[in-house]
C-alpha cells in the first residue's frame, strides 16, 4: 500500500483513518525491509548490506559532510564507489581498480588501481629486448592526468638455468622517459625479465 502523509487530520473519522494508518505502518515495514534487519529482532536497526543508487553527478553536501556514493567512472565505464572530502572537495573513486574490468586478471599480469588521496598506480611484467622498449601503460585502466613522479623496476629472471640473469650474461636497464601513457626503459641484453611499477595521478 502507498505511504499517506499528514494524516490523521483533526477533523478525520477513526473509521476512515484506521486503515490509511495501518497502510502507513504496513508500508514502513516494507520500506525498512529493504537492506536492513527487521523489527523485533536482536539486530534491530542494522544494516544486512548497504546498496548505493547510481548518482548522475556528484551530490552536493552541507559543510563539515563527508559524502560516499556510487557514480560511473568515465575512463572505464563502470561503476564505482565514491568518496567525496568536506574539507577540500576533493572527490575520486576509491573502490576502482583492474577488478573493475577484469574479475580474474591473473598473476604477471598489468592492472592498475587508485590510493586513498587519489594516488593512481600501474603495475605490470615484461619481458625487455636489446635497446628501447616502450610499455604502453595508456592500453589499459585510465591515464596518468600528469607525468607519473614514482617508477620502481624488479629484476624477474635474476637467476636462470645458465647463470645470472640472462644466458648466462649480466645486464643492466634503466627508464629513459615517462610519459601519462608510456614507460621506456633501455636493455643492454634481450630477454630480461621485469616487473615495473608506476606511481602518478
């Protein structure tokens, strides 16, 4: 039954306020079912699960609020959990990550996620050749809005079945440019391993 606000009136009769009443009770019971624990139980007044709206832009608060919602993320297309500061406006998604778009991406593999103050990291595995070798971090999860400030490199292959590093022969590689899309690094041998990790926004 739809809720009747503002009754009883004044003026109202029992017999024909009694059931727009009992309406009323019947419908708050169905609104408080949704997500929550029912009446009379001991976990009265919690929540089973919280189920955010998808919101068309970002919400407005009073000061001092801070406010979380769910919203699409443009770069993906996906939706995702927002957190939005009281104190700067500071607003970005806290829950979006390579899971956003990939459920299973597998170890080795690139992905990329956001931090708390809206930090955003690339990680990946590659396998270098003899010279320049370009990664191309724009091919999946969003763009650095600026040069990343942050690239850590992890040997992967420092021990092989012929020795140190790669047949047998010591290399060395180094980031020569970085770019919102890009990672370059230089190899002195080919086939060494690498795992690459950059930190931006």
């Amino acid at each position: 039954m739809p809720y009747i606000a503002n009754i009883p009136q004044p003026a109202d009769l029992l017999s024909i306020s009694q059931p727009q009443i009992l309406g009323n009770f019947t419908a708050i019971n169905s609104w408080v079912g949704v997500n929550h624990v029912g009446f009379n139980v001991s976990d009265a007044g919690k929540h089973n699960f919280v189920e955010l709206v998808s919101q068309s832009g970002t919400p407005s608060s009073l000061a001092g609020e801070a406010l979380i919602y769910n919203a699409n993320f443009p770069q993906t297309s996906t939706a995702e959990i927002w957190f939005l500061m009281p104190q700067t406006g500071f607003n970005y998604p806290v829950s979006n990550c390579i899971l956003s778009t990939n459920a299973n991406p597998g170890l080795g593999s690139n992905g990329w996620q956001y931090g708390s103050g809206g930090t955003l990291e690339k990680w990946g595995r590659t396998t270098l050749g003899s010279g320049t070798n370009t990664i191309n971090m724009g091919a999946f999860g969003p763009a650095f809005s600026v040069n990343p400030w942050n690239v850590q490199l992890t040997a992967g292959n420092l021990i092989a079945a012929t020795g140190n590093v790669v047949s047998g022969t010591t290399t060395s590689y180094y980031v020569s440019n970085i770019t919102t899309t890009t990672l370059t690094i230089v190899n002195a041998n080919s086939g060494a391993i690498v795992y690459w990790r950059v930190i931006g926004a």
